[in-house]
C-alpha cells in the first residue's frame, strides 16, 4: 500500500493531499495543470520536504514529520522519470543504465540487465549515446536506468508530454508491461486521460491542491459528481468509461462484439484478441435516449436504464445520469427541448442508444488484467 498525507506549499501554491493507493499496479495522478501534480510526486520522492504529513511505501514510511523520519531521496528507493530523460550525455547507454544498479546492494536488487533490455527493446541502443537517441528511445532508456535502481515505488511525472502522437504509442506498451513483468508499483502523473486509460488501475484525480476521488479508472472517470468539480478538472465533458472483454470479432462487417457489464457492445474493428480486455469512452454527446425501444434503426447499441438525475447547464442543454445495470452509470448530453417533450426525470424508464461509428477507433485502449488489491 501506499499511503500518503502530506500538507507543504511551493510557492503560493498549497497543498494538502490524503490517498492510499494498492501496492501494485499503476496509479494515475491525473488532473489539470497547476492541480498539484508534480508538488505531490516532489514530495514522495523527497525532492520537496513536505510542512507535516506522512509517505509510507509498502509498509515502510518515508517521511513522518511527528516521529522525525525523512529519508533522503537517494535511499528513497524511489524511482523517478521526468519528461525530458535526463540522462548522461556523456555515457553510453549502458553505462547509463547501470548507473543505479552498481550504487543499489546486491541484495535489494530484484531485476538485471538483460530482463530490461529486453522488455524495453534498447539492445541495439547500448553503444549509443543520448544524442544519436530519438525522444522515444531516450524515455526507454530513463525507464531502464530507473528499473535497474530496483526500486520499491516508480513516478513518472508525465513522461510522453514532450513527445508527438507517433512516439507515445511507441512508449506506452512499455509502461504497460512495467507491474506485469517487473511488478513495480507505478504513479503515473498526467493530463492525458488516452494515457490514463490505456496504462492505469487506479485514478487519484486531483484539482487545486487537493485528491478530490480515487478509486478504479472506469468508476472515477465516469462520476457526474465531479464533471463540476473544480471546473471540470481535467475531463472536459461528460462521459463514461467501460472495460469489456473482446467477445468475437464479424469482419464481414468491421466490427468487434465486445461483453460489457451491461450487456453486448458493437464497435468498429479492434486489432486485439478474442478474450483481451479492452477500455472505451463513451461521450455523453454520443448517446441519445428514446422512451421505447426503437426498432427499424441502424444504431446497434442499445442498453435499457433508469434516469437517475438530470443537470440542466442553463445553456439549452442536460446532462442525464443513467442507470444502466451492473458497472458504471452512463451519460447522455441532450437538449433541454427534449427533457420536456419527453417529460423526462429522476426514474423514468428510457432506453439509451449508442452508435458503433461513435467510438472511433482511437477510444478503445487496453485495460491491465486486475493486478490484485482494492482501494
């Protein structure tokens, strides 16, 4: 478990933060920019001494400002990779990844070089040096250095921001695999939720200083509850997460039949196995709501539920929560017009209606298998 209650300021800017995470896994540290993001990962780390709280990693605390502990950061066993990778330029890529290694006790390490190399890709990169390297390759290599510190907790403060599209798909299978083949517990900081979603257990979502909800990706990122919270902290507009199971596949007609909790769900072809689990967004501004279920319609998606409750924006148009069964609420982003023609309200029977076109190809990403413990 990680366990976190700090209070600290950087700056005019203050911070007061409490979460526990699972042990294992990845956790995302998502909101907003000016959140208090990198303070906080600051602060685990040991780079930012916090004012009072306490940091436990695994059972072991960090920092604990009543009973005086304060573990410098380089016997943190705390990993940490920034946005640039910061490595040595003036050593290879072997030498700089076994700069952790060869100052970590032969007893605390639990990784070698080879199983790194190979996981990362980067045997072709070892006589090199960073500046032959390309912005993907040399956040390989910063997660490689890290890995080989063998350290009891890893942060990467938003690692991908400095790279374009083609490179972030290139990194991302690689943090992907990092609690699967190493079992290193990951925080994860990032703005992005495509990030979030295709990497991450847990989500801490943080706004002006503070965690404001943690819990599983998928019920965190779809809580009406917070759409308002700090000004949409980082979500922009309602919406609904879901994990599914690859079903079948019908390439006869370019789609994927996939097992959701609520029941069947059609989306455009997926290049993933039949039994992978998978994560897609649903936008609010996809679904439409009918009060019978509609029949000689070429939408294939179609889910019974009950309103829950209905957020008129004042601007002509409603966000409406629904209770579609087992797994997250779903949202519906309609008009105010349609609210009262169809006198919609709280428990009212509808039936939800989702496109297939709608989730576009670049939606679904891959959910991790459970990884074990709860939040």
């Amino acid at each position: 478990m990680i366990e976190v209650q700090v209070r600290g300021a950087a700056g005019a800017f203050r911070l007061d933060v409490e979460f526990a995470v699972p042990e294992g896994g990845v956790t995302a540290l998502f909101g907003p920019s000016g959140s208090g993001k990198t303070t906080l990962i600051n602060m685990i780390a040991g780079l930012l001494r916090p004012e009072a709280g306490r940091i436990v990693v695994n059972g072991a605390p960090v920092f604990d400002s009543q009973a005086g502990v304060d573990i410098a950061p380089h016997r943190r066993r705390i990993g940490t990779i920034f946005q640039e990778g910061r490595l040595f330029p003036h050593l290879t890529v072997r030498a700089n990844l076994v700069y952790g290694m060869n100052r970590t006790p032969p007893a605390q390490r639990y990784v070698g070089l080879d199983q790194v190399v190979d996981m990362l890709g980067i045997g072709d990169l070892l006589t090199r040096r960073p500046a032959t390297l390309s912005g993907g390759e040399k956040q390989r290599v910063a997660i490689g250095r890290a890995l080989l510190a063998s350290p009891r907790l890893l942060l990467m403060d938003e690692p991908l921001a400095a790279l374009d599209a083609a490179r972030k798909a290139e990194i991302l299978p690689f943090i992907e695999r990092l609690h699967r083949d190493i079992q290193v517990p990951v925080i994860y900081v990032s703005h992005a939720m495509d990030e979030v979603l295709a990497i991450a257990d847990t989500m801490a979502l943080m706004a002006e200083g503070r965690v404001v909800a943690v819990g599983p990706v998928e019920e965190v990122a779809s809580r009406a509850d917070l759409y308002g919270a700090a000004g949409r902290p980082g979500f922009g507009h309602a919406e609904t997460v879901i994990a599914a199971t690859v079903a079948e596949h019908e390439p006869e007609f370019g789609l994927t039949r996939l097992a959701a909790p609520a029941g069947a769900l059609r989306v455009p072809r997926l290049d993933r196995a039949v039994g992978s689990m998978v994560r897609l967004r649903i936008r609010a501004r996809d679904v439409s709501l009918a009060l019978s279920r509609p029949s000689d319609i070429s939408v294939l998606n179609i889910f019974p539920g009950t309103i829950e409750g209905i957020d008129d924006h004042g601007n002509g148009t409603v966000d409406v929560t629904l209770d579609i069964g087992p797994g997250p609420q779903l949202h519906a982003q309609i008009t105010a017009r349609a609210v009262h023609d169809l006198a919609l309200g709280p428990g009212a029977r509808v039936f939800a209606l989702v496109k297939s076109v709608a989730i576009d190809r670049y939606s679904p990403a891959p959910a991790s298998e459970p990884s074990g413990g709860g939040t």
